[in-house]
C-alpha cells in the first residue's frame, strides 16, 4: 500500500472480472458463499490465493449490496448490478452481442443501444471501484470482453497503475468485428492498456489489424503506438498471445487418488461396461459443437459403423445463460437429438447416448476423464478450451484419444489430438472412428507428446509470464503520471 496518497487504496494486486469466483449455495440455509468453477475461476483463482491480492467482480445476485468478504484466502470486493444491469449489460450487450460476434457470428447478434449504454455505465461502475481499492502503482489485471472498456476509463483516472487485459475469447477476424456500431470504442478502450493477452496469435493480429483499420494507429510487430489525445499522453500497449492453461499438478494429483480411481471403474460398471466409453464435457453452448457431435455420433450408428453394445457417449452439459433465446434453442435441439439417438439406436440395457445437464464437482469430473476412452472437443469457435487440456491432464497412463476441433485454441497446442473441422460431418465422423480404433502404441504416443506440454504450460506458468511481461513494460510507472 501506499503512504503519499490518502486517496488510493491498499492492494498492489488487483484482479478485475464480470464475475466473482464464487456462487452462493443455495442449499444452505446461512446463504454461505462457495467458490464456483469454471473457465476463468479455474485460471485465475490459484494466482490470486498466491498473490493475497483482492478481486473484483459481481456476486451473481442482482439488486443487492455486498460487503467485502474474504474466502479461502481471497479477498473479494463486490460491484452490485440491478436487474436491469443483468438483462441490458451482460445478458444483452455481452452475451447476445459481443459473445456471438466474438465467435464467427454462430448465432446472428443483436445491436441495440440501450445495450450499449447499459454496457459504458457498468464498465465505468467497475473502473470506479478499481481506482478506489488499487495503491499506488499497483498492477490490475482486467478479465475478457464484458469490460473491454475498462483499461481506458482507468488510465484517465490512475495513469499510475499498470494495466493487464486478458481476452479469454477469441478476438474476431476485421470483416465481422466491423459490424459492431461500438467497434471504435471498444478498440479504445482495450488500449487504455499496457499489456493485453489473447489466446492465439491470430486473436492479437485481428485486434491490430482493427486498431490499424479503424484507427489509424501504426503498430510494429505485437506493439501498437497510440498517439495522445487531449489530455492524454501518447504511450504504446503490446497485443499478443498468452493461451492460457489449466492447474496441472492439482489434476495429476486428484486422477492419482484411489477413491476417484475406483470412482470412475464404478461409472465404467453403470454405463454397462462397454469397450468404449466416449465423453462430451462443455457448458450447454451453441459455439460448443453439441449438436454436431450427436448428430456425427448418430449416423455412425445407423450406419453400423459404431456399434451400440460396444460403446457409449456420455454428455455433460453444465447449464448456462438459460434465459437467452439463443440458449433456450441449443438446449432444445441437444435434447431433441439425444432422444432421437437413443430412440433409434438404443436398446433396454444399451443406451446410447448418457445426457447429463448439470455442474459436477471436480473430483466427480475427474472420476469422467479417466472414465473416457475418448474425449470429444468439438467446439464450432473456442477461444482456448479448458476440457481438452483437463482430459489430457487426468491421462496419467498416456492412454485415451482427443478428438479436437481445429476451430478451438487449444488444437495450436496439443499436436497429439484427432484434429477435425466439426462444420464436415463427413470429417467429423473418421476422426471419432479414427480415434476409436486407435491402436494402443499409437495413442500412447501421442498422450505422451500432449501430456508433456500440459505438464509444462501450466495456468501457473501462464499467468508469471503475462505478469512478469506487464511488468516489464512499465518498469518506472510513475514516470508517466502528469505533474
Ligand atoms: P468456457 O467457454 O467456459 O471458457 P472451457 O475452457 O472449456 O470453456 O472451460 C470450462 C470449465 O468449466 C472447465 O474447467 C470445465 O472442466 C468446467 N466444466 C464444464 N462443464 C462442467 C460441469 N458440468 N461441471 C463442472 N465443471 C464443468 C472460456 C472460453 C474458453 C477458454 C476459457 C478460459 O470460452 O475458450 O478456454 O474461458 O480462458
């Protein structure tokens, strides 16, 4: 903290996110809070505990104050939505408008400029409460695309910090990001910046070539120089690629445990014993490739070219954003499917497809992933995917096949997978067949070659790397503070 300055705060380390890494448990009578899963939970959470630094974010629960509280070593502080904050700022403007343009345009998405207004506002409510929390010269690190406005509207307010932005989604080609009526803003307000991360090479080539298109600003390699601007001085942010990881060491540890091992032979003895099991895990998303699968899957049965008695697919898909249009129809089309497979192809005592719509805890998917002969990561667009590197992880045996979409980040890191394009059914069926019939020297071999780079690119190895970089940039921050 800093002693100077009475006006700033104490944490030398903050964390900005949509969301808190926790969920109430609605079971409790209490209302005690527990930490949630998920993508950008799983990331960011060991940093944080190491760091003792605070995060900010939403509580999930709308229309209530909460004070800060401190969980498992973390220190939370909580930025409060209204109900209207919720349907025009995160359930509109971030996931039925950025969300579906980020991702291809899967889904058409929707402009509307209440959308928009609610978005500048809560992103002004976080950058307020950031600028209040942060010491002096403190590093802050924002989180992905429902506060790309962030970085800017700090920098007007605290030229002192040093700002990390991360993108955990991919960054669209030009062509598409240009429909946005918002597209200059949003590039604004990203570079307000000094370091910002996406997951692939090609997510930060999008962004400056958006930068270079729409703004004019030149940029040289991965820096962009972004002149100054009334009363702001000129400085210059880096955009390039950090993909991000997952907690190897935790994973290994848990598929080593002798209660989930017996856990998952248990699962193997429910689902009937098959010579294969094949694993579906995703949030219940259109850009996740749900359908694509089932319906890959469903033909290779008609066919006779799988065999109902000798393999099943069990699909986990975790609820999510449930009160979107959008999401109200890939459920109903999974389901749709699902019934159809084992209508058709199933039999008493052989069900085809095991669907399971909820959250499991990680022990529980832990016990899935060694369950899994084959692991199905279809994803249409994916900034990264987590499930991949997760089921590799838990493979302590270099056992087990990936079938991967090349559509997904992570298909630029593990070499190892069954790369297929999921648009092709065609495509998409060899390499479920291919992985299937893999003979067992060669899936070893391949597990070993994706299991090496889990073990080194770790979340942890991850995050040192984009700190240490944004470190770097601004050695001397206060340098840039106007006197
Ligand atoms: P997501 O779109 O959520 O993340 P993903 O990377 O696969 O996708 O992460 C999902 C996480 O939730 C994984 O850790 C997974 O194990 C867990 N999970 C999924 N279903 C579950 C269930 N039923 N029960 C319990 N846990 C479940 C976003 C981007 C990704 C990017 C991540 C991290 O869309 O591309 O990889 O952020 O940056």
């Amino acid at each position: 903290g800093s002693e100077s300055a009475g006006t700033y705060g104490d944490s030398d380390f903050v964390v900005v996110a949509n969301r808190l890494p926790v969920d109430r448990d609605a079971s409790d009578p209490e209302q005690e809070w527990r930490t949630s899963p998920g993508g950008l939970v799983t990331a960011v959470a060991p940093v944080m505990k190491a760091q003792e630094g605070a995060w900010i974010g939403w509580t999930g629960v709308a229309d209530v104050d909460f004070e800060p509280f401190t969980i498992d070593g973390m220190h939370l502080i909580p930025v409060t939505l209204t109900n209207e904050d919720v349907l025009r700022y995160y359930e509109g403007f971030s996931n039925a408008t950025l969300w579906p343009l980020y991702h291809d345009v899967i889904a058409p998405p929707e402009y509307h400029r209440t959308w928009w207004e609610a978005y500048v506002r809560v992103n002004e409510r976080f950058a307020a409460k950031v600028a209040e929390v942060a010491a002096e010269s403190a590093t802050v690190w924002v989180h992905d695309y429902q506060l790309q406005l962030v970085p800017q509207l700090l920098r007007r307010m605290r030229p002192d910090l040093r700002i990390g932005f991360f993108n955990h989604i991919p960054f669209p080609p030009f062509e598409l990001f240009a429909q946005l009526p918002w597209r200059d803003e949003i590039l604004r307000g990203l570079l307000g910046a000094d370091l910002i991360g996406f997951q692939r090479p090609a997510d930060a080539a999008n962004f400056r070539r958006a930068v270079r298109g729409r703004l004019g600003y030149q940029t040289k390699g991965s820096t962009v120089t972004v002149p100054e601007s009334g009363d702001l001085p000129g400085h210059s942010v880096r955009a390039e690629a950090f993909p991000i990881s997952i907690d190897t060491p935790y994973l290994e540890e848990l598929a080593a445990d002798p209660a989930i091992i017996e856990r998952a032979a248990q699962i193997r003895e429910e689902v009937g014993n098959p010579k294969v099991i094949m694993l579906g895990v995703d949030r219940m998303d259109y850009t996740k490739g749900i359908r694509h699968r089932l319906k890959a899957f469903g033909e290779l049965l008609a066919e006779g070219r799988l065999n109902v008695e000798d393999i099943v697919l069990i699909q986990i898909a975790t609820p999510s954003r449930e009160r979107l249009e959008q999401y109200k129809i890939i459920r109903h089309d999974v389901e749709l499917a699902v019934g159809r497979i084992n209508g058709e192809q199933a039999d008493i005592g052989s069900i085809a497809v095991h669907y399971l719509h909820h959250s499991y805890p990680r022990d529980e998917m832990t016990a899935f992933f060694i369950a899994a002969d084959v692991m199905l990561v279809t994803a249409l667009r994916d900034g990264m995917n987590l499930v991949a590197k997760e089921y590799v992880a838990c493979r302590l045996h270099d056992d087990g096949a990936l079938v991967l979409s090349e559509f997904a980040g992570a298909a630029e890191q593990l070499a190892g997978a069954v790369l297929v394009n999921p648009h092709d059914i065609g495509n998409l069926k060899a390499g479920i067949l291919e992985a299937v019939q893999m003979d067992p020297k060669t899936r070893a071999r391949r597990m070993r070659q994706m299991r090496k780079k889990v073990r080194t690119d770790t979340v942890s190895a991850w995050s040192k790397r984009f700190l240490s970089e944004l470190d770097a940039i601004r050695d001397s921050p206060e340098a840039v503070v106007p006197d």
